[in-house]
C-alpha cells in the first residue's frame, strides 16, 4: 500500500491578523524568489504546492545567509587585528 501524499497547503483567507501572516509568509516566499503570483488563486485562498521542497530551499537559503554572515564577521575580526 504505497499511498502518495498530496504535499501541498491551502490558506483561506480569514481574519486580518491571519491575512497579515500569510502576506509576511508570501514575501519572505517572494524573496527567497518563489513565484508568488503562481500560488494566488482568483477566490483569494494561497495554494502552496510542494510544500517540503520549498521549506528544504528556504532552510538552504537560510543556512546560506548565517554562513555568509559568519564569514564577514570573522573578516571583520581579522581586519582589526582582534
């Protein structure tokens, strides 16, 4: 019995502090340069298909930035002789 999960997330639209969340979740999503538009659906829900993939790319992402951040910091150190 090898059932395929359906990896994907609806929003509908609710009340305006969920609404502000989801608007803070579509553009930490537009940064990470995701393709917004494609997940807005005309009756206002956010379909959000892929669901893991995208929540691996943002982790990677995520990942990437404190590495980078590390790396300046450590520049940092290094210029002023600490």
């Amino acid at each position: 019995m090898n059932e395929e999960k359906e990896n994907k997330i609806t929003l509908y639209p609710s009340n305006w502090l969920y609404n502000a969340g989801v608007v803070g979740l579509l553009r930490v999503l537009g940064n990470a340069a995701y393709n917004v538009n494609s997940c807005l659906k005309i009756s206002g829900e956010v379909q959000l298909d892929n669901f893991d993939k995208l929540v691996n790319k943002l982790e990677t992402l995520e990942v990437a930035k404190d590495q980078q951040t590390i790396e300046k910091f450590q520049l940092e150190i290094f210029s002023i002789g600490v």
